[in-house]
C-alpha cells in the first residue's frame, strides 16, 4: 500500500463520518505523536488496491495558531499524501472554501466533497459542481452527504482518477498585486536551493514566508538559508509601505476576495430571501420599542400554553398515580401481609408520594419543554438575550450579563459558571448575583400547583408573574449595586451570533423535548428519590420517644415536624407560617422541585385516599383511559383558549372562552396536593381569600430565597465563601421582606 | 485608514457600542453573514476578537449530564483591546453532551 489520501475540513462539517463511510470497520483510532489530538487511520480499497485514509483534524484555516492547524498542514507538506479531500460543508461554503484555498496553496492534488448538500438545498441555496470546479481550477469536485453515504461511489471514483491522473489545480489561487510579485521573486529563490524544494512546495513556502509563519520560520532557522529569511523581511516591508497593511492581513484578505469570486459564480444564494427575512422579523422583533413588549408577550403565551394547556393531562397523571400506581400497591402491600407495616409507608408515603408528587408535574414540563423547543429552533431564544440587552444597557449593566441570566431560566448552576464569560471581576460577581433571581426550570412545579389550585384558569398568569417579578428583582438589584458596590468601567461592546429565523422542525423540537423530559425523569429517579426517602425516615422518626413509636406518629411530631415548626413562625407575617411549608422550604435547598415532592410527602400523610375495594384493575384502567381521552380534549380546548385570553389583556375587551366538559364541582379538577394546599394555607391565613393571598407570597418566597445547593457551591467556588455568604443573606432578607409586603398589602387590598 | 476589508471588519468592531448581531454587521459591511463569521475565525486566531461560549458546566449538581434544564445561548465575541492572543475564555464541554 503507498497511496495515502488523507480527509481535511472544517470542525463538525461530516468528515469523520466520511471517513467511517469509506473506511467501514477497517480503521485505527490513537492520537498524533506526541499530541493529544485523535488520529484516526484506515483502509479503502478500490477495486483490487487499498488506499491508506488518514482523517486529519478539525480545523478552519492552515496558520499555525492552533496544534490542530500546525497537525494537519506538518501531515500533507511532510508525508506528501497522495490527494486530499476537502470535506467542505455545502451550507456555509464562505468558511469552508477559506481552507480549501489554503490546500491549493499546498499545490497537491484536491478532491473537493461537497457534503451536507442535503442541509444547503434546504436553505434554497443553487450549487454548481461545474462552476465551482471551474472557479477552482478544475478541481473534481463530489456532491456527498455523509450520514446517508450518499455520493461515495463519485467520490471512490473521484479518487481513483486522481491517483492516476493527479491534478493540482490550474489556478493561481487568491494573490494579486504586489502579494503576488513578492510570492514570484520568493519562489524563485527557493527554486534555486536544494534542500527546501526538495521538503517545501515553493509558492506555499513564499506564502508563509510572507505571512511571518513564525512556526515555518523556525524551522527554516535550522538550516543555512539567512539569505531568504532576510529576502521575506525585505519583501514583508516593502507590501507594508506600498499598502499600509500587514502582509498577512492582505493575503489572508485576498483569499477572502477570491472565495467571494468562487461562491458568486457558482452558487445561487437566496439571500435576497433567507436573510432579509430574518432582517426584516428581526426590525420588528428586536426593536428598540416594541422588542421588549413582544419579548414579554411571547414569555406569557409560553406560559399560558406551559400551565394551562397542560392542566388536564397534570390531573389525568395525578389520577394515574393515586386511583392506579398508588391504590394498587396499597392493595398489594395488604394482600401480602404488609399494609401497615412501615415498609407499606416507606413506598406509599416516601416513594410514591415524594416521586409521585413531582411525577405529576411531567405534563407541565413537557409542554414547557416543546414551547422552548420551537423558539430555540425558530431563532427567537437568542434574540431574546438581543432585546434585554438595551434594559440592561439602561440600567447600566453589561448587556453581557443577560446571556447567564437566560441560562438561569433554566438552571442557575451553568449561569453561574457562564459569568467567565465576562471579563470584568465586578462583572462577573454583580451577573452572577442576579441570575439567582432569574426563576429556574425546577421552581416551575411550585408555581404551577400553586397557581392551579388558587387561580384556576389564571395560573399562566401566576407563573408568567413570578418570571417577571424576578426579572424586575434583578434589574433592580443590579441598578442599586452597579450604583454602589460593583462601581466598573463601561461596558465592553460586542458582536452575536443571531441564527436566521426559520419554520421549527418538528423533529427536532420533538428531540429536545424528549432529551429534556427524560432528564427529568431521571432527576426524579436518582435525586428526588433519595430525598423522598430520607425524608419518610424524618417524618417517621419521633422528636421524643414519649410521642410514639417509629413510623406511628403524626407528622408534625416527628423529627422534621419539629425541627420545621421552630422555624415556622418566622414566615407567620408571610400568611404561611406553618411546620409543612417552612419544612418544605428547607428541602428545596437541596432542589427546588423537592419543595412539591415534599409537600406532597406530608399532606399525602395527613389525606390518605380511602381504597375503594369494590373497583377492580379493568375498571380503574377504563377510568385512566377515559380520563386520558377527556385530558386530550380539554388540551385542545385550553389551546384555543389561548387566544381570547390574550385578547382579553387589553383593556376593556372580555371575549367568552370554551367550555365544552365543564365540571360539576371545581374540586374535581384539582390533584390531589392541590386540594391539601387549599385547606392548609386557608388555615393558616384565616380564610379562602387569605389562603389564595399567602400562596403568591409563597411563590414569591419561592421565587427570591436562596438557590438551591448545587447553586450555592458553584458561587462559593467561583467567588468565595465571603461573597457566597453575602448572596445568601440577600437572597433571604429581600425574599422575606417580599413576601411579607405581598401577604400583607395584599390584605389591604382584597379582605 | 484600512484598505482592506478584514480591516474594515475590525474598525467596525472598534467602533460599536452595545451589542450588535453578525447580520447587522455584514449588512453594514456589505458581506454576507458567513463571510463576516469567515472573517471574524481569522481575528480570532490572531487574537484581536475574543469569542466567548456560554459553558453549560454543571459543577457539583449530582444529575450532570442529564439535566433536563440546560439552556444553550449564542456565541458572543468581543475586541481584544490587549492584543494577547486569543484564548476561549471557556472551553468546557457541556456536560449535558458528557
């Protein structure tokens, strides 16, 4: 075997599943010598002779800034290999071709496998094989699409003729001008010693001469060439007095011209369509004005579609778990003997209540979930950060920042670590601070419950509430201390990448969806298990042996019940002062979706449902079928239901909205947690009105206390336990004051 | 006075304030969107933009690379008024792709 080909491109354009298509299973994966880069080597045969293929790293140009860069250009000028493909992506030839100009450079013979074609054509753009291998100087170029092995037979015969016939290329690539006269004079003196013509390809050796490659330049040092070294300088200061620009800047320019000729001829872009689009949404979308108000009306569809359009499945699920998983294994656990036994509490009112509880709740994220889905796939997520970006400006904050607080929207762990990002140490502390506020995926179940059981058809407008105030929250928050503690200089201006807009795929939605809604569940197996279990052990342990014995006791005098009835009377002013909220509370410092599996645990507790024995498996199993079918109905419902609620924002507007299954009773439709927080907060409020006005001041409290754990430890690492200390001070003095001001002008307001 | 347009690009970054998408400033520069990103990898080699990714780094959270509350944002990319080469303030990989 002495035919080497060897595959070059850009990262994440296919190659490498290029490579596994030509090579099959007959590959060797190890790294460079001496590096840590993967090298990855195999076989190809065709016909009766076997080509070595080597896939050479991910890179997008052949300077010598980066080891994958200085890897692949030491493999094609120093074992010479036969032909190199340039794996190029079809969808974004601008960067692609950049490198593909500097391989033509390298005056070898160029295979060009325009994969991806699949991607391009579904972005309207034109491409033509006869015109770009033209405008390349007649370079076989091969339309691919890797993941489908489309096109390897063109390719395996693209390369066939090339090792018989090599051809490099008749074109003189990019220079002109003066570039091009000092690359000639260069040349001829490398033509003229041994030594280099022999190991270098002259042009490309001009070329990088002239660029000041300092990496070709050391090399060179080695051997007695002072005169063309000092030749290269020479001629560097003379394009650099004539042009007033650095050579490598002018070179690197003008292969940028050249591949601007090269896609002008021989593709048909759309972007007369594509990008004024998205430039004309954008003028609308991300206006000075009206970009904020749209960003908050498409918060509040989201959370609209998220709360109540996912209601009647949450219920269905609910019903699920309590008339199906719940009854049976109770009955089970009686059939074998163990129906009081604190192995039957351990599963009934640890597992399945605690996991049960935050089970129910797959629905809403679900839903939450695809309405992400569609805007991250549609374009707008990032805009989103765009049009914060003047209110933060506004306020004086780095534009910046809004980037870790969107990231908090999901997680405040990564938008804590995202604060690297800025440069500024002020910065950095003063983002980092605020994305607590930013309300995180795993607060969304507390709300949502919260806002189905006191709000009924209002509770989008609950959580869409909560986001906001935390918004307000931070903004606030920043303005004082970027006024005060976190003095620093302007803010450093900066460039985004924007996606263009486009129809959401469903496929893709559904992907993320699914990725997304499975880390749940697994969350729910691992974390909130472990911490359901614990806290059955809690609730089941007495605080004094004189109370009971294990497992036998009421919950508010266990171990747990205790300990968070010490604490309760500090949330008295708040409307919730009791040992089942305030225990609550303190579990969601470890995870703030343990707050609903938690009370669940406990009210599950004190609410048992009576086990209706007559019912058998089949009947239950028809009562969850229809259920699910009256679930589906009532999602379509909600859905069209959107619109008048929307439409009734604006004032004075009262559109009727569907109701084709209304319900006798309202407390058919509540879960069964919900049913347990209406009575508990009433309770502890003094009447239904105080109860409803104690719940937002919960969410409130919810919303502004202290991150959960993980949150924690990521800022003590980040910033120190000083600095971690004071976030978790603030957090707790402005989430209580909040919620007290919330509970008690509230009053004033609606007793 | 740049001749050049891979100057021009990096006047115009000299010259901006607030953010700015790739789009607006390719339209500004007559370039396509790709062209300026093209362009802007060449900056980011020589060290005079900086490009900053958001990191999804999940420190001591115990669901790591399952978690289901992971947000992605956009590439950002910014003047290096220090001329030091270039390097990704964050690299890490995600550690919902771990």
């Amino acid at each position: 075997m002495n035919k080497t080909i060897a595959l070059a491109g850009n990262p994440n354009v296919g190659k490498s599943t290029l490579f596994n298509a030509l090579t099959g299973s007959h590959q060797h994966v190890g790294n460079w010598p001496g590096k840590t880069v993967e090298k990855k080597d195999g076989q190809l045969w065709i016909g009766e002779q076997e080509i070595r293929v080597v896939d050479l790293p991910g890179t997008y140009s052949l300077t010598a800034y980066s080891i994958e860069e200085i890897i692949t250009r030491d493999f094609i000028v120093n074992e010479k290999p036969t032909a190199v493909i340039a794996v190029v992506n079809a969808a974004n030839l601008d960067r692609n071709l950049y490198l593909v100009t500097q391989l033509i450079e390298l005056d070898i013979p160029v295979i060009v496998a325009l994969n991806m074609t699949d991607v391009a054509r579904r972005r309207g753009l034109a491409i033509s094989l006869k015109g770009l291998s033209e405008r390349l100087g007649g370079l076989p170029v091969v339309e691919t699409v890797g993941n489908r092995s489309e096109g390897l037979e063109d390719l395996k015969e693209a390369i066939e003729l090339v090792i018989k016939y090599p051809h490099t290329g008749n074109v003189q690539t990019s220079f002109s001008g003066i570039v091009q006269e000092e690359i000639e004079s260069l040349k001829v003196m490398i033509e003229g010693q041994e030594q280099l013509k022999e190991n270098y390809r002259p042009g490309w050796l001009a070329t990088k001469l002239l660029e000041n490659d300092l990496d070709v330049i050391k090399k060179l040092e080695t051997l007695e060439v002072e005169g063309l070294l000092e030749s290269a300088r020479a001629a560097r200061e003379r394009i650099e007095t004539q042009t007033g620009e650095d050579p490598e800047i002018l070179i690197a320019d003008q292969r940028y011209q050249f591949v601007d000729k090269v896609i002008d001829s021989a593709v048909e872009h759309p972007r007369e369509t594509t990008i004024t689009r998205s430039e004309r949404i954008d003028k609308v979308v991300t206006h000075k004005i009206w970009g904020l108000p749209i960003f908050l009306l498409l918060m509040w569809l989201v959370f609209q579609f998220t709360s109540n359009v996912s209601a009647p499945f949450l219920d269905w699920v609910d019903v699920f778990i309590n008339e199906l998983i719940l009854k049976w294994t109770v009955r089970i656990l009686g059939l074998a003997g163990l129906g009081n036994s604190w192995i039957s509490s351990l599963i009934t009112d640890g597992v399945i209540a605690g996991v049960g509880g935050v089970l129910v709740f797959v629905p809403v994220l679900l839903f939450l979930y695809l309405a992400l889905g569609v805007m991250e796939d549609s374009g707008y997520m990032a805009r989103a950060a765009f049009v914060m970006d003047r209110v933060m400006r506004w306020m004086g904050l780095h534009g910046k920042s809004f980037l870790p607080m969107i990231i908090g929207f999901g997680c405040t762990v990564p938008a804590v670590y995202a604060t690297r990002t800025l440069e500024n140490e002020k910065d950095r502390k003063l983002t980092a601070f605020l994305a607590t506020f930013m309300s995180c995926g795993a607060r969304l179940p507390v709300y949502v419950v919260f806002g189905a059981a006191f709000f009924g058809a209002s509770s989008g407008t609950l959580v869409f509430a909560m986001y906001f105030l935390g918004i307000v929250v931070a903004l606030i928050t920043g303005f004082v201390m970027k006024n005060t503690v976190y003095k620093s200089k302007p803010p450093v201006p900066f460039v985004m990448e924007l996606p263009p807009y486009r129809i959401p795929r469903p496929r893709d939605v559904w992907n993320q969806m699914w990725e997304r809604t499975h880390g749940f569940l697994v969350k729910s197996g691992t974390v909130i298990l472990g911490v359901s279990v614990a806290l059955w052990l809690l609730m089941a342990i007495p605080a004094h042996q004189d109370l009971g014995p294990f497992n036998e006791i009421q919950a508010g005098d266990s171990l747990f019940g205790r300990i968070s009835g010490l604490l309760a009377p500090v949330f008295k002013p708040a409307g919730f002062g009791s040992w089942q909220t305030t225990g609550s509370l303190m579990t969601g410092i470890l995870a703030k979706e343990v707050i609903v599996s938690t009370m669940s645990q406990i009210y599950a507790g004190e609410s048992l449902p009576v086990v209706d024995t007559t019912a058998s498996f089949q009947e239950d199993l028809v009562l969850v079928g229809t259920g699910f079918g009256r679930a589906a109905f009532l999602t379509v419902q909600e859905t069209i239901n959107i619109i008048p609620r929307t439409i009734n924002l604006i004032p004075f507007v009262d559109l009727g909205e569907l109701d084709f299954l209304p319900t006798e009773g309202q407390e058919l439709d509540y879960t069964r947690l919900e049913g347990s927080l209406i009575k508990a907060f009433e309770k502890t409020a003094g009447s239904p009105r105080a109860g409803a006005i104690a719940a937002v001041a919960f969410n409130v409290f919810v919303l502004l206390y202290i991150p959960c754990v993980a949150a924690v430890t990521a800022m003590k690492q980040e910033f120190g336990r000083r600095w971690m200390w004071a976030q978790i001070t603030y957090t707790l003095v402005i989430a209580w004051t909040a919620s007290v001001v919330v509970f008690q002008v509230g009053k004033l307001f609606f007793l | 006075m740049a001749t050049t347009t891979l100057s021009k690009l990096l006047e115009k970054f000299e010259e901006i304030s607030g953010a700015l998408s790739i789009q607006a400033l390719a339209s500004e520069l007559e370039l396509r969107p790709a062209q300026v990103e093209s362009m802007v990898d060449f900056w980011i080699n020589k060290g005079r933009i900086r490009v900053s990714t958001n990191p999804s780094e999940c420190g001591s959270c115990s669901v790591q690379g399952d978690c289901p509350f992971i947000l992605e944002m956009p590439r950002t990319f910014e003047l290096v008024n220090d001329h030091a080469h270039n390097q990704e303030l964050v690299s890490r990989i995600p550690c919902n792709q771990k």
